[in-house]
C-alpha cells in the first residue's frame, strides 16, 4: 500500500516485563524503519507505566507490544487502561507474540487492535500500521 503522509508515522516498540527474548521486537523495528516509519524501540524489560510515558513523549501514532511471556492478558489490559487514563487517544495499541486466538478477541474487544501471531508477514504488519494511521491520524 502506498499512501502519502505528512509526516513519518511514529512507532513505538516495546518488550514488557521479564521476557528477554527481543529478536522478534527488533526485527520488527527494523522492519518498521526500513518501510519508512521513524521507530522508538524502548528496549528490554519495561513497564506498562514506562511504555505509556514514552509514547507520550514521544508523541507516537502507535505502540507496538512484543510479548512471549504468556502475560499478554494483564500487559494489553493495564496499557490500554493508561492509556485511557492519561488521555492517550487515537493511538493504535498493537503487538504481537504468542498469544491465543480467543484473548486476541478478548483484547479487541478492550480496544487493543490487531495482534499479530509469529510468522505472519512483515507486508502485513507495515500495511496494518500504515492503513490504521491513514485512517485514523493522518492530519
């Protein structure tokens, strides 16, 4: 999909909590930037509160959760939950990793967007973001 913007789209990449496995969230950011995105990977070991001020900060379009961890429920939920808390609308609230079917469904229905499952294609991902933004921030 090609679109026009009137400025990059800003991603944040984050890795929640004890998991340390970030080759996937890397190889996202990458991904990301390479697509033409400006992306702010947060790095390892980060809080629901840390991920929700730096995408204040850093005035983000979306926020890009990598998780493997098995804790995808509590984490989607207490940032979606900042989020709302802090004001933090129209920002796309995605992610991926190993997460079921039926708690991607759960998660939607919390607001979250689209999750992604591993080996779905990068093409994907990028055209998600990018068509979520163009819709939806594209100012």
């Amino acid at each position: 999909m090609v679109t026009t913007f009137k400025r990059p789209i800003r991603v944040l990449v984050a890795k929640v909590g004890l998991d340390g496995h970030d080759r996937g969230a890397k190889v996202i950011a990458t991904t990301l930037r390479d697509a033409g995105m400006e992306v702010v990977y947060t790095g390892l070991r980060q809080s629901p509160e840390m991920v929700v001020n730096a995408a204040l900060q850093e005035d983000v379009d979306a926020i890009g959760i990598s998780i493997l961890s098995g804790a995808h429920m509590t984490v989607f939920t207490k940032i979606i939950n900042l989020m709302k808390e802090k004001g933090i609308e129209n920002v796309l609230l995605t992610g991926g990793g190993i997460i079921p079917e039926d708690d991607m469904q759960a998660l939607h229905k919390l607001g979250v967007g689209k999750l992604f499952a591993p080996g779905t294609s990068m093409n994907d991902i990028v055209a998600y973001i990018e068509q979520w933004t163009f819709e939806n921030r594209n100012y």
